[in-house]
C-alpha cells in the first residue's frame, strides 16, 4: 500500500531548516517511512497525516488527548457529547454526521488518513466505505484494534474477541507512532494503567464476588428486548476486574436478551448507559429508568427495589479512553452500596 504524502522535498527541507524546524525535519527522516500492522492490514505512512477524519468518537478523542487536534478536519459517529475539556477544540472542527458520513462526504475533505471505531464502517461491509476504495484513492485507513477480529495460523477469525486494555493501548501506540509522538502515547498508557491497578487493589478488598450484574446499553424500542453486555466487551472486562459475575454468558459483545431471561437470573447490580444519541427509543436513560420501575417484569428485581442502578457514559462501556473512567465509577458506585452491611 503506498504512503499518502509525499517524502519532504529538498526545498521544503531547506525552508523548514532555516525556520528553525531542522530538528523535527531530520526527526520525521530517521522515522518515517514506517509500516504498521492493523486488523490484518499493513500500513504504510510516509510522514505523519497533515488531515484526519474520525469516523467514531473513540478515536476522534484519542487523537485530541494526543494533542492533534489540530490535524482533525472531519468527525462523526457520535455517542455522547466530546469531553468538556475539547469542548472548544472540538467547536472549530466540523462534524460531518452525527452517526455515519457518505463516503463522499469523507472524501470531500481530502484526508490522508480515516480512523474509524468500527470495522462494519470501512471493512468487508463497509458502511462509510470499504478500505481498499479509500485505499484506491491514496488515504489511509486505521480501525481501532478492538475491532480486529483474532485470526487462527490459516487466517480464518478465530471468533469474538475478549476485551482487555491491551487492545487500547495498542491502538494508542500504533496511532502514536503514525504522528510521531510516541512519548505522549507512553504517557497515557501509564496513566491508565495505574488507574486500573489503583480500582482493583481497592476492589480486591471488598468482596465483590458473591454479586452479578447486567450492562443495558439501549434497545430498538423501549418495550422489546435490551442490548445487554454479553462476555466479550468492555463490561465484561469492568466486572472482571471487580470481580462481579456477569449474568450475561453470550460470547457477542451486545446480545438481545429478553427481559423474562434477565430477571429469573435477578442481578444485584444493573448498569444502564447514558448517551446524547437518539437513534433508537432506548438510547434514553429516563426512558430505561420509567420502564425498570414500571414494567411488570423488571419492577420485581432485586436491583430495582433496592435502587441498586448505576448510570454510565456509553462511551466508557465502549473501547475508548473513557472506559477506565468507567470503571472507577463502577467501584465508587459499590461502595456506596455498602453490601458488606446488607
């Protein structure tokens, strides 16, 4: 696959010496061009991308904590509104569609490189667009790594794949290394970790794991059955770590699962997601909270009569940066509880 920018040329190199920018001239000369591996594709950058659209909220605030804001023209495909501390970085970009863009509208932005949350967005289905006609056209493409399916030694998908933070940070380090700026990649990742480190040490003390759960993230119509977090996604890696049993045994990462289903199993504890969306009638967390409380089924529930309900961003019940946000706000939300007492 060839590169989206040309190398830096003899004129451009001199200009940029003699403004001063020798350092990051020779910088760009010693790492680029470079190759890198995502979701069974290689990547192959010149010199890092001068003009990005996000497809997904994921990586459009992963590429603002990286500080490239500046390199953003486009986004889309949002959940929730932009952290409030991009409030004002993400004002002066355009927004090019609330869920998914056209691929002309993509292209209409002349980017040299697409990020895109979901491989159905630019993969085999490819809903914006498949990756080789973006390819076709000279822009590169980079679907975050929690969406590459696991393949087996004979390239077959081994199947769904288990959330782990590991598949963030290498989404963070190989888009790091695509910009150059690495080192503040490697600050995040460590960040992050020792957040992790921090809520399990204090979630180990607890005795968690005699309690379950359930995620509800929406639902088509408020009436039918929920979108609930199967054993695969983030969900099941905030449990995990808490040490709180999943009710939910399905290996997809969002099964429908009737409610009848859901009560019999009684959970303790039922996480519902918040979202800015209003693609279906469940995106609503007031309309998930009236029918808990009201609904013949749900209203019995363990976890409802004892108002044991912890509302969430929906985008840290996703594979993004807010996930560790996610869960802190999970043990905080338990040790409120204070099951220990019950």
């Amino acid at each position: 696959m060839s590169g989206l920018i040309k190398p830096v040329s003899s004129f451009m190199l001199l200009a940029w010496v003699l403004a001063g920018g020798a350092t990051t001239a020779f910088s760009h000369q010693q790492n680029f061009p470079l190759t890198v591996e995502n979701c069974g594709q290689n990547i192959r950058v010149n010199l890092p991308p001068q003009r990005v659209v996000t497809i997904g909220q994921a990586s459009t605030e992963l590429l603002y904590h990286l500080g490239l804001h500046d390199r953003v023209v486009g986004t889309s495909n949002w959940f929730t509104d932009v952290s409030e501390e991009f409030d004002q970085v993400n004002s002066r970009i355009e927004r090019l569609a609330d869920n998914f863009p056209s691929f002309e509208r993509v292209v209409s932005k002349r980017p040299d490189l697409v990020t895109a949350d979901f491989m159905f967005a630019v993969g085999p289905q490819g809903v914006v667009g498949k990756r080789e006609q973006f390819h076709s056209l000279g822009v590169n493409t980079y679907v975050m790594d929690s969406e590459c399916p696991e393949l087996r030694t004979d390239g077959a998908s081994s199947g769904p794949v288990v959330f782990s933070l590991d598949k963030l940070f290498q989404s963070i380090r190989n888009l790091s290394r695509i910009f150059d700026v690495q080192h503040r990649g490697e600050a995040l990742i460590s960040e992050i970790k020792n957040r992790e480190s921090a809520v399990i040490l204090q979630s180990s003390q607890q005795g968690y794991e005699k309690l379950s759960a359930v995620f509800w993230f929406s639902s088509a119509d408020i009436q039918m059955d929920p979108w609930v977090a199967g054993s695969t996604g983030v969900p099941a890696w905030m449990l995990a770590s808490l040490g709180i049993r999943n009710v939910i045994d399905a290996k997809e990462e969002w099964p429908s699962v009737g409610w009848e289903s859901i009560a019999r199993a009684n959970p303790d504890i039922l996480v519902i997601a918040e979202m800015t969306r209003r693609r279906f009638d469940g995106d609503d967390y007031r309309k998930k909270l009236e029918f808990l409380r009201t609904d013949s089924v749900t209203r019995h529930m363990d976890a409802v009569l004892n108002d044991r309900i912890v509302i969430m961003d929906a985008q840290a019940m996703r594979a993004t940066l807010r996930s560790i946000d996610g869960l802190e706000k999970l043990s905080a939300a338990l040790k409120d509880m204070d099951f220990a007492r019950e």
